[in-house]
C-alpha cells in the first residue's frame, strides 16, 4: 500500500490525518538525524561484525546512509509527518536510495532504544558545549573581576546597603556559582555516557549483537545493564533541565541586579548601546531587555523541567509514548540557555562601570557602622554593647541629617570614651574595605587570592 507506515502490515487503513500530525514527532526530532545516522552506522558496522549482515549489506547501508546525511546536510531532505518520526523518515529513504536490503538495518532494534541512543549522543554533546559555554563565560567573569579590583561599591543585604565591597569581589560570587554549574555538568555527562542500544523494544534481542563494541564506536563509557531500564531512563534529561535551570536561576539573579544597577535611581552601570533596546513611544529610553528577558526566559526553562518531571512520573515500563514529549522542552531549553550565556558574556565585557556615582552615593550611607563597633570591640568592649553604642552615634547622625562620615571626634566621645582619632579613619569606605581580610572576604588582598582560586579553577 503505497504511503503506509513503516508498522503498516497488522492495519487495513491508515491513521486519521490529524492522528498522523499529533503523533508526528520529525517536525522537532529531526533535530537529531545526524546522531540517528551515526547510531544506524555503528549498529550496522556490529551487525556485520557478529555475521548478522553480511559485510557487503553492511557497506551498502553505510554508504546508502552517508548519502542521506549528505542530502539532510545540504538541505536537500524531504522530512514527511506521514513518516512520523526522525527514524523511519531516514530508514524509508535509505531504503528508497539502497533498496530491500535498507530494512535490514533494523534487525536488532527498536526505536525505543534507538531514539533514547540519539538522545544520549544529542544530550552529551549539549553539555560538553554548555561546558565550553561556561568556561567562557565564567572566564569572562574573571576578567571583568580583575579590571575592576578597585573599585567599592555598596554591599545590600536585604537590598539595605549593607558593607562596602569590591565590585571584583561581587562578580566573583557569580564566577563561583557558574563554577558549580559547570561542575555540575561533567558529572551529569558521565551518566550521560551510557549506551542504551541493543536494549530493543524492552526485553533485549534473540540477535547475537555485540552492545560493547557499539559503545566503543560510539564512545560510551558504559551500557545499560537492563534493557527496561535503558529504554525508560529520562533521568539523564531531568537532570540536565535541572542544571539547566539552576544556570537560568543564576543568570536571572544578575539580570535583576543589572535592572537595578542600570536604573536611573542606582545608576551605577551603564550597559553598552548593542545590548539594549529603546521605546517606540519614549525618545529617552535605554532599555536593560536582555537582562529582562533573561530572567523572564527562566521561568519558561523550569517550566520544561517540571513539565518533564511530571510526565514521567506516572510512568508505567518501559517505554510509553508520553516520553516522546522529553524533547521539545530540553530542546528549548538549550535553545535559551546557550545564547544567553553568549549575550551575557558580551554584555558584561562591555558594560560602563560609573566610579563616580557610585562613590557619590557612598557618601550617605551607614556602611561602616559595623567597623565603628568593631572598633570598640577591639578596645574590650563586648560587642554587643559596642553595637548598642554605635546604634546610638547612627540615631544621633539621622536626626541631624549628616551622614556617619562626616560625625567629628567629639560627637563619638560624647557616646564612648574609647574612640580616638584613628576612629575616624575606619569609617573611609576604603577602610572598611581593606580591613575584611578574612579568607573569602572583600579586602584587596583576600580578593587578590581569591583571583587565584578562581584561575586555578577556571583551568581545570
Ligand atoms: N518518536 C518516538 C519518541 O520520540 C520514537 C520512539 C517511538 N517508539 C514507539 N514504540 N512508538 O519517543
């Protein structure tokens, strides 16, 4: 019957149209044919191997299926949502190209572990990307920290100004987040590496196959060692949306620190013209959209986690077609995350720091109230009276509306005895700054060490 499906021998009538189109998948999963192609070749070459196929059947499939990954390369393929999916459009047309002999190279296979093959050569490429991805960014990262290991900005808890830090030490704390991200991914490959094939349908094959030396080929560091398991296991995809959010998360907590810091209330930051965009109504506006639509597009990306998760875990074994919807989600997903990695990293290498708003705005804060305690805590006074005391000198500075850094000597005197002239020193900005040299903390000369941390890092 001609147009049938590939399964077409047990019915006497095709499906119905919009059957055909709802349960067609190529319009996403053509996505992966190259990997199909590698996969079909790998299982063709061991076919041959444990004398299943005869050399020469094998060669004929693996030349037809060069010439279809040259047809799909150029662009010359002709997807069909009759043909269903990514996998019996390529077999259909090898078959059409080499003839008979084409259905034969799914001897010992079902496309329950072919497609979850493809996915584990597809997924584990990804992440070796987002790697690289990563690397850069956070490279990135390093560099901007160190051009700016100068200069002092307010450090907000509660988004109170809280201490005074470097801006290198802030970036940083992003460089260490994107570092576990990346950790994160190399552990997550190596249970990506596993090779599903030869699981067929559910149960394993009545086929001598040889599942080792097509991992080999296909450089898989281990098999599935239950074909069940092998054609039903998502977790590898949970788990990569899973990272994929957590970058998404990270990225959209420095989006909304760029949304402040670039307002013209903050206006610490200036973003460069290429990565922002105006209004059509307001001549005036220079719009953060990147950092806005990236914090926006995190919300789609934990969507696609969760919607994973919750259509896997109703989940009967082995495979359902419910699994099919493991794709356009995780697809989308890399589709979101790799660009803004790539837009971040351009947009934080171009950015204008303003030295000199953001010393003005300094000026007028309490930031170094903790120093005026611990100041009094190193003459002996415990510091919770010491914190008491300085609370009073800030109630003091607010009533008469100056700022803690223009109090004089005898305003501190007449709340403690302790404060000497060097009190007035600690209150500096820099001061504050210099003097948290604890490992980890803010000082020159802990960031300086952290820099180091950071490179050591950066090159493993
Ligand atoms: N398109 C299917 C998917 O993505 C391929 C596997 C289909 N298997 C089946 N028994 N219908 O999951």
């Amino acid at each position: 019957m001609k147009g049938q499906a590939m399964w077409g021998g047990r019915f006497t009538k095709r499906p119905d149209h919009l059957v055909e189109l709802f349960n067609a998948s190529v319009l996403f999963d053509a996505r992966l044919a190259l990997h199909d192609i590698k996969g079909s070749i790998a299982h063709a070459t061991m076919l041959a191997k444990v004398g299943v196929l005869t050399e020469e059947e094998a060669s004929i499939i693996v030349d037809g299926l060069a010439i279809v990954r040259t047809e799909i390369e150029d662009g010359k393929f002709v997807w069909q949502t009759s043909l269903e999916d990514v996998h019996m459009n390529i077999e259909h047309r090898l078959t059409a190209l080499i003839g008979p002999v084409g259905g034969k190279l799914h001897t010992a296979r079902s496309r329950n572990d072919q497609v979850a093959l493809d996915m584990h050569l597809y997924v584990r490429e990804e992440l070796d990307m987002l790697d690289e991805l990563l690397t850069e960014w956070m490279s990135t990262l390093l560099d901007v920290a160190r051009r700016y290991d100068q200069v002092i900005i307010p450090g907000y808890t509660h988004l109170q100004r809280a201490q005074p830090v470097l801006l290198a030490h802030h970036l940083l704390a992003y460089f260490w987040m994107f570092s576990r991200d990346r950790e994160r991914v190399r552990d997550a490959r190596k249970r990506v590496d596993w090779s599903p094939l030869g699981a067929g349908a559910l149960a394993g094959t009545t086929f001598p196959i040889d599942r080792e030396d097509v991992a080999k080929q296909l450089d898989f560091h281990q098999l599935y060692e239950n074909s069940m398991d092998a054609v039903s296991d998502r977790d590898y995809i949970v788990e990569t949306l899973s990272i994929m959010a957590m970058i998404m998360m990270h990225l959209s907590r420095l989006s909304e620190e760029l949304i402040l810091f670039t307002s013209y209330e903050f206006g610490f930051i200036e973003l460069d013209d290429a990565y922002t965009t105006g209004s059509s109504i307001m001549p005036q506006k220079k719009n953060p959209d990147i950092a806005e639509l990236v914090r926006g597009k995190t919300g789609r990306v934990y969507g696609h986690l969760l919607g994973l998760l919750t259509t896997v875990k109703g989940l009967p074994l082995a495979y359902n077609k419910d699994l099919q919807e493991d794709k356009e989600g995780l697809f989308d997903a890399f589709d979101t995350v790799k660009p803004a990695l790539v837009i971040f990293k351009a947009m934080i290498a171009t950015m204008t720091v303003k030295t000199d708003v953001i010393e003005k705005a300094m000026r007028h804060d309490f930031s170094a109230a903790t120093d005026l305690a611990d100041y009094l805590a190193k003459k002996g006074l415990p510091f919770r009276q010491a914190h008491e005391v300085v609370g009073k000198i800030v109630r003091t500075c607010l009533d008469r509306q100056i700022a803690l850094i223009d109090i004089d000597l005898a305003t501190l005197k007449e709340h403690s005895e302790h404060f000497e002239q060097d009190a007035l020193t600690c209150l500096l900005p820099r001061s504050v700054v210099d003097a948290r040299n604890s490992r980890g903390g803010t000082s020159p000369v802990a960031v300086a060490q952290q820099i180091q941390y950071a490179t050591a890092m950066l090159q493993d």
